[in-house]
C-alpha cells in the first residue's frame, strides 16, 4: 500500500517537526503529512503504558493523596488550590491527557470538597486496568474481565465493578455502541459522582 499524502494548509502558521522551531513564513504555509506506512492498531488494542489505571491509583498517583502530593507525583497538570472541586477548575488532569472538550472525563481528576482528598482517576487513553480494560475496549473483553459488570441497560449504559484488590474502591464504566467510552477509578466512601 503506497502512501498517501494530504496537504493540509494553515493561515498564519507553520508545523514542524517535534524539536525544532518555527519560522516566519510569507503567504499561507502548507504542510505535508504523510499515512504511516503499518496499519494503525484496531480500538480495543492499548497503546502500550508503563502503568494501569488501578487499583489503587496510576504509577506514582494514589487515590487519597491531597493536591500538594499528586502534584509532588509528577503525574497531573491544572491543579491550583488547596480545596477539593469534585472535578471542576482547579482539580486538573493526568499529565497527557487529550481531552474533547471541558466535561470530558478522560485523565480528570477528582478531590473531595470535604476531605480535599482524591477520589476518582479518569482514564486516559491508551491506560487499561491490570485487567486489560481501556477506553475503547469491547463490552466482551469488559465482561471477561469482570463478570459482574453490567451496564444500566444490559450490555450498554453505566455499570460498576469493585476493583480487584481494592475492596475499597470500584471502576465505574460507561459502554455505548459496544464500546468503553468512559471509565474511571474511585473510591467507595466519596462525595463526587455516583
């Protein structure tokens, strides 16, 4: 398969390549990019992590840290404050995380606004649970990775599952179209969400 080329142009700007700067260019730049030349894994397949999402947090970041310890982790961007906000500004996000829009939960954080402790983890892309559950995962590889699962609408909607070797936690996963479109880390005892 040969590889295909699009010409994408931007006013005002220019792309370069990771590591070098950009210029100044008279007249609108074009900029060329390339298909790579393998076939893209399919969307139930992570990209490859160093850690899970679970079960007690992500790498270095643990549910029941304070803002001052999950920034101290290296881990998170956007938080500010001491205060917990249940997920709103100043609660941030894991670091790499490529959120849609605000209301996206992937990578959002979550502190208590009565304990001012982190209680919920937003997977990110790429990110599964020691299970292999990830956003993008099948409602068949969720199944076989938790039996108990199941959606507020048989095999769809919203469905809880305690967290393998967290009997104080559970992975609350949201699966439309046969697909994990959300899915995230919590704690039992917690003031945010469901």
């Amino acid at each position: 398969m040969g590889a295909a080329l699009v010409a994408l142009t931007f006013s005002g700007c220019a792309i370069k390549a990771p590591g070098t700067m950009p210029t100044a260019q008279p007249g609108p730049p074009s900029v060329t990019v390339s298909s790579p030349a393998a076939p893209l894994p399919s969307p139930s397949v992570p990209a490859p992590s160093a850690a899970p999402l679970g079960p007690d947090g992500y790498a270095g970041l643990k549910l029941g840290m304070t803002k001052a310890q999950a920034m101290d982790s290296g881990l998170v961007t956007g938080i500010s404050g001491n205060n917990g906000t249940c997920g709103a500004d100043g609660d941030g996000r894991l670091d790499g995380a490529v959120p849609a829009d605000a209301s996206d939960l992937e990578g959002k954080l979550f502190f208590s606004t009565t304990t001012g402790k982190l209680v919920i983890i937003g997977a990110m892309s790429g990110v599964p649970t020691p299970e292999g559950v990830h956003l993008g995962s099948l409602v068949k590889e969720v199944k076989k990775a938790y039996p108990t699962w199941k959606g507020s609408e048989g095999d769809q909607g919203l469905g809880f599952v305690k967290v393998p070797g967290n009997p104080t936690a559970f992975y609350r996963i949201y699966i439309d179209a046969g697909q994990v479109l959300e899915l995230t880390l919590q704690t039992a005892d917690q003031d945010c969400a469901e």
